[in-house]
C-alpha cells in the first residue's frame, strides 16, 4: 500500500511524537517512488549507448499530463557490465494538481552487475511543493514543500534496500529535524533511521497551537503491513513539560492518521512550573481520534505520580485510564489495582487514600470535580503537630472538590469508622452508616477537617467509654462531638450512663453535656459502712433538663427540675452539683422552687416515718453523714415543723441489710441575724422561738436555747407564754422541761381524747 503524502501532510499537522513519524512517512513515499524510477534508468537511457551525451531528459507523460521527468546535465554511456555515470540528475514527479516531488542530486552511479544505485554527495528532496517546478533545483523553496537533505544514498535494486550512514537532515512547515544513518526495504515497505533522530516543531496554524517540542529517539522504524511507526529512547521536551520512555510504537490508519501511540518501557511524563509533576508506568497506550485529539489513554504497571510545591502528592496504581474530551481536556480518570495516593498541607497535615479503584470526574479545563472509590477503602489524615493519627474507612468513598482542585467534601458509605489515634491515649473510634468530612477549602492547608457529619446508627468509642445515637456532628476545632436522635453515653470506667435529647461531649476535656429528658445512672456503686444517704450499693439517678458532666473531675451538674436519687433517697432542686467520687452533692433552689429532700426517723412503734426537709441550698458528703440547708430552711416531722437559717441534718450509719432509706439522727439549727429558729406543733398547739435547736430524733427531743438578752421561749395554747434559758419538750409524750436561773422543772400535759371526735 503507497503512502498517500496528502494524508501524510494532516498527519504532520498533529504535532509532537507524531511529527517523527510524518517524516518517516514522508522519506518512506518519496523513497519508494525514486527508487523505482532510478531502477528503470538503465533501461531507459539503454544499455547499449556508447559515447558521452552533454545533457539528457526523459518525461513520461499520459493524456497529455506529464507524470515525471528525469533530467541529467552530463550523462556517461557505458559498455556492457561497466557502471554508468549521471551528474545533476534531478527527479521531478507530477501530482493530479499543481503539486510536485522532486529528488536533485550532483551525481548517480549505476552498476549493473551489483545492481546499486549510489548518490555521490548530498542528495536533496522537496515533497508536496505546490505550483510549477524551477528552473534551478537549488533556488528557495517554494510554499509548501517539506525539505530532505542526505548524502552516501545507495540503492540496490536486487534486494530493493536503500541506506545511508550519513546525516539525513529534514524540514516543513512548524517542524524540522535530523538522524544519522537509515535504511528504506522498499519491498517491505519498511525505513529505519538508524540513530541520533531529533525533531524540533514550532507553535503555528499547522501545528494546531501546540507549543514548541523538541524530540530525541535512539532509532526509529516505520513500517507499511502494518501501518506503524516504532521509536526507541524516546524523550519529547516541551517548555512545560516532557515525556520519555524505552520505546513508542505508532499505530496507522489506512488514511495514515494515528490510532494509537503505545510508549512501554519506564515511561515518564514531566510537568513543570511553580509546582512539578512527574507521572511514571511501564506501560501508555493513547487512543487518538481521527482530528488527532486523544480520546483515551491507558497506563499499566507501577503507575506513579510525584508532585511537589506547597501540597506535594505521591500516588501508586497498577492501572490507570484517562478520559478526555474532544478539546485534549482529561474527563475522567480510573485508578485500579491496589491504588493508593498522599498529598502533604502547608502544615504538614498529610492525606493519605487507599481503595480498590478510585474514579475521577472532571469538569471544563480538567478541573477536578469529585473522586469516587469503590472496593474495600481507607484515608489516612496525620497532624505532626497534635502527633496524631485518624483513619477513615467505608466500602466507599466520594469526595468533591473546589477551585484548585482542592477537597471541599469526602463522604463514606456504607459502614463508614473514623479511627484516631494518640500516642498514650486509647484510640477514638466514631462509626455509622454514612459520614461526611467538610474540609477547608479557603487557606493554604487544603486537607483541615473542619467537621464531620455522620448517620444512622451513630457509635462513638473511646477506652471503656461508649456513645450511641441516630446522627453525630464532630468539629475538630473544639474537639467536640454532637448526638442528636437518641443519644446515650454509656462510661464504664466512670460507671455512667446518660441519655438525653441532645448529648454534646468534649473529647478532650472529657466534658458532657445533655439537653432535654436527661436521664444519668451512675452504676458502679459499692456500698459505704459509714455513708448514709449515699451509702448504699444501689445505683445512683440522676434526672434533669441539662446536665454537664466530666469524667476526668468526677463531677455532674444537673440543671431543670433536677433529681437525684439511690434507693429510697432523693433530693430535688433546679441545680444539683454531684461528686461521684466523694459522694457528695450541693442542690440550690431558686426563687420559685426550692431544694427538697426526705429522710426518715422511727416512731415511738419502731415504725419508719418521713422527716421532710426544704432550703435554699443543700451541700451533703455522704463520708460526713450530714446535710447542711441554707436559706429559710424548713423540716417537718410528725406533727412538728421548725423553720431556720441553717439546718444541719446528721444521719445514722447505713445499716446493711436494712430499707437504704436515710435515718435521721440529729437535727442542729441555728438562727441569722433576721430572725430566730421557730418551732411549730400542731397537738398540742405549741410554738417555741430560739436561736439554736437541738433535735433528737431517737427521743423526739427538741432542745432549744438561746443567747443572754434572747432567750428562748414556748407558746402553750393552755399555759401562755413560758421563757427560760433552756427549752426542752419531747413531741411523743408532750412534756416540757424548762431550766433557768439552775433550776429547772418539768411541765406535762396529758392529751384526753375526745370520744366526739372522728
């Protein structure tokens, strides 16, 4: 199949690596049509010519239209066996238009017993030259033509081979280069340019707007059957870039158009600029497209990727293939076989990515839209600074990204687990079905976690702590972690549980806070020998519209109709402060609402009854067995009620085995400067006033006494008012004892029941 120099000219327009092969294409065509010529001169010029002829031409027309003409200024006849000798030979062959070839050279010589044809000193060729042939070989050359220059051509019409091992120089439009030595098979249809092959193109309407490229190969090798071009030791320098590799095989289409290029052997691609980029495989295989723009390009083996600047990025693959679109922009790109990628922030912040395959979508001028992963998956972010550690993983991943290719989003679904880790701290494990990581996309630091979403089926892990919920929001900024949708921190070094509406805790201070419905249980509880209202080995709840609570203090503040309760005991309040530790509680009560608790003490029939307490504030340490109630305290006992500024309850020693309720075993009262300790009795009606109070709750005692100039006194509805330096009644029995002075009596009054009475 003849090359067709028409097609061959489209081809050169292509630019770079393709250019190499449009010369060989060229030199292949123009090879084949001389050679076949030059092997007919003998015949023509006759083998029987005996004498010097000074000039000589030979045209060759049909239908009146030369097809070529052969030209001599001196031809040498020969005798039979003996060379013949042609000087200035000039070949021109006729297009269908007006456009021709033509091969001029100072001498040919031909040996009919060795069958070669041999050029003495330089041979040159003009292709594709448009308008009417010169007189002068040598003059400019016209518009159009592409230009060979050669010397030591030799030609051997036996076995049909064409060499020389001299400098083969050519040019055309946008495009010029050399080689040293080639071979032309012409029966094979095959050329070889031996070695040193350059090409150097420059920008221009032919070369379609690329930019200027300078081409080196160690050989090169165009064939007819089939239709390629071979090229080793390649490498293609451009002002931003450069490409090299072992060898480039050229695949033709029968209009000789390339329909693959097909670079094997440590192929390396170099881009550069502020930042550089170098892309590395065994193995590149570029799908072009009949207007030579790059439909698909496939890379094989070791696919590698380096770029430095501010974000430098490595990457590893097996196998890469890139889309583009009809203008050479890249569409998409799929990354397979054990794909794995890094890329460095301005702060050192590193991004790692492991997956089965990652696709790559990109969007007008090959800016990257988003990545998509598929097969088992894993991103790896490091902060050198916090020397820290987090892994994400999921069966897939798809991440978005804004202008400058940086990441804007990266989603994982389904089974999605970010694992961080610190070195001496226990890994923070977060999973769910669905999670969302929102990067800064603003600074210099392009992969900064600014939070995390994650969905349905929401767990948090960390030690022996564990959080559930519906959703969760991390923010990296604060270290904090937000559930919503059931949420429920269960701490099983602290012992805690806590459910809530809305449940936020800081992953670094330890610090949980509960919004709405709070419910806590504190379930590691062992019982005290010397605590009370605390004391017992039941659980201890907590209740209340918010609570904030800290592991690493111990403490739970409950705010909101606040409860907290073990057994039977509760206190009540608006703000309840708990020490785990200690056991130990201050309520505080507001305007409205006022701290309440209850206790218990034994009747006269050994029965349990309620003593109830309300203040202000109550602090308690259950190691001290005391709760001590400020501001306008009130306790109730049976058929009694005092009111003070300060209430001190003490309690008994828990007794194992009994109820857990807490058992009352002094109350101490004391006035303030605004009044004085009341006490209040219903039957009989009875009213005392003191400054401090003594109550004992095994006897029913009240003690009340009182400084000098305030003494203390009692109200009887039936003996009036009674004042001495001390008052003392019991409830069960109605008696009074009053001292002062030394002296002291009793005074009893004995209750009869009225049978008229229900």
């Amino acid at each position: 199949m003849a090359l067709n120099p028409k097609k061959l000219r489209l081809w050169m327009a292509g630019g770079t690596i393709l250019v190499l092969a449009l010369v060989i294409g060229f030199y292949s065509y123009a090879r084949y049509q001389i050679a076949r010529e030059l092997k007919d001169i003998p015949k023509k010029l006759g083998a029987d010519v005996q004498r010097t002829a000074e000039g000589f031409k030979y045209t060759q027309s049909a239908g009146g239209r030369p097809l070529f003409t052969i030209s001599a200024g001196r031809a040498v006849q020969f005798k039979e066996g003996q060379k013949a000798q042609l000087e200035n030979v000039r070949i021109v062959v006729y297009g269908e238009t007006e456009e021709y070839d033509q091969i001029y050279g100072k001498a040919f010589s031909y040996d009919p017993q060795s069958g070669d044809v041999v050029a003495q000193g330089e041979v040159l060729i003009d292709l594709q030259a448009q308008g009417k042939p010169g007189e002068d070989p040598l003059q400019g050359a016209a518009k159009g033509r592409v230009h060979f220059k050669t010397s030591g051509l030799t030609f051997n019409q036996k076995s049909g081979l064409a060499e020389t091992k001299e400098k083969i120089e050519f040019a055309f439009p946008q495009a010029a280069g050399s080689a040293r030595g080639a071979t032309y098979d012409s029966r094979k249809r095959a050329l070889t340019l031996a070695s040193d092959v350059r090409l150097a193109t420059s920008s221009g309407p032919a070369a379609r707007g690329l930019d200027p490229t300078e081409i080196f190969a160690n050989r090169a090798f165009i064939e007819d059957e089939p239709l390629r071009a071979v090229l080793t030791g390649v490498r293609m320098e451009q002002p931003s870039r450069a490409l090299s590799a072992n060898e480039v095989t050229l695949r033709l289409r029968d209009d000789n158009t390339i329909e693959r290029i097909i670079a094997s052997g440590d192929v390396r691609a170099e881009a550069r600029g502020k930042t550089t980029a170098e892309l590395r495989a065994q193995r590149a295989d570029f799908d072009v497209a009949p207007d030579n723009s790059l439909r698909q390009a496939v890379l094989a083996g070791a696919v590698r990727v380096h770029a430095t600047g501010a974000t430098p990025l490595d990457g590893a693959a097996g196998r890469a293939v890139i889309d583009f679109t009809g203008r050479n922009d890249i569409r998409q790109v799929r990354a397979s076989e054990s794909v794995r990628f890094e890329q460095k922030s301005a702060n050192q912040q590193a991004t790692a990515v492991q997956a089965d395959a990652v696709d790559f979508f990109f969007t007008g001028r090959s800016q990257l839209q988003r990545a998509v992963t598929s097969g088992a998956s894993q991103i790896t972010l490091e902060q050198p600074g916090a020397n820290q550690k987090s892994v994400i993983t999921a069966a897939a991943f798809e991440a978005t990204f804004a202008a400058g290719n940086r990441m804007r989003s990266l989603t994982g679904t389904p089974g999605a687990r970010l694992v961080t880790t610190t070195p001496g701290q226990p890994d923070r494990v977060v999973s769910g079905e669905r999670m969302v990581a929102t990067f800064d996309t603003r600074g210099a630091s392009r992969a900064t976690i600014t939070g995390i979403e994650v969905e349905r089926g929401v767990v948090y892990k960390e030690g022996r702590r564990t959080a559930t919920a519906t959703r969760g929001r991390f923010n990296p900024a604060d270290d904090t972690l937000y559930l919503e949708g059931s949420p429920r921190v269960q701490d099983d070094e602290a012992g805690l549980t806590i459910t809530a509406r809305n449940l936020r805790f800081n992953r670094r201070s330890g610090e949980v806070i509960g919004q709405g419905e709070v419910k806590t249980t504190y379930r590691q509880v062992r019982a005290s020998a010397s605590g009370a209202l605390l004391g017992g080995n039941d659980p201890i709840h907590g209740t209340a519209e918010n609570v904030t609570a800290n592991r690493n203090t111990g403490t739970a503040r409950f705010t909101g109709t606040a409860r907290l309760w073990q057994g039977p005991n509760m206190v009540q309040a608006p703000t309840i402060v708990f020490e785990n530790g200690r056991r130990a509680l201050t309520a505080t009560g507001s305007a409205d609402t006022r701290v309440q608790t209850v206790f218990v003490q034994a009747d006269k029939a050994g029965k349990q009854v309620p003593v109830q307490v309300s203040a202000q504030r109550l602090t308690y340490v259950d190691a001290d067995r005391k709760g001590h109630f400020e501001g306008g305290v009130r306790v109730k006992v049976p058929d009694t009620s005092l009111s003070a500024a300060r209430v001190d309850v003490l309690l008994k020693p828990r007794v194992q085995g009994g109820s857990g309720a807490a058992v009352v075993d002094q109350i101490i009262a004391s006035a303030d400067e605004a009044g004085n300790v009341l006490i209040e009795q219903e039957n009989p009606v009875r009213k005392a006033i003191g400054e401090r109070l003594v109550y004992e709750a095994e006897a029913a005692k009240f003690v009340l006494t009182g400084e000098p100039g305030n003494p203390p006194s009692i109200f009887d509805a039936e003996r009036g008012n009674l004042t001495a330096d001390s008052l003392t009644f019991y409830t069960r029995d109605d008696r009074v004892h009053v001292s002062s002075g030394g002296s002291s009596r009793t005074i009893t009054r004995t209750r009869i029941k009225d049978e008229r009475k229900p």
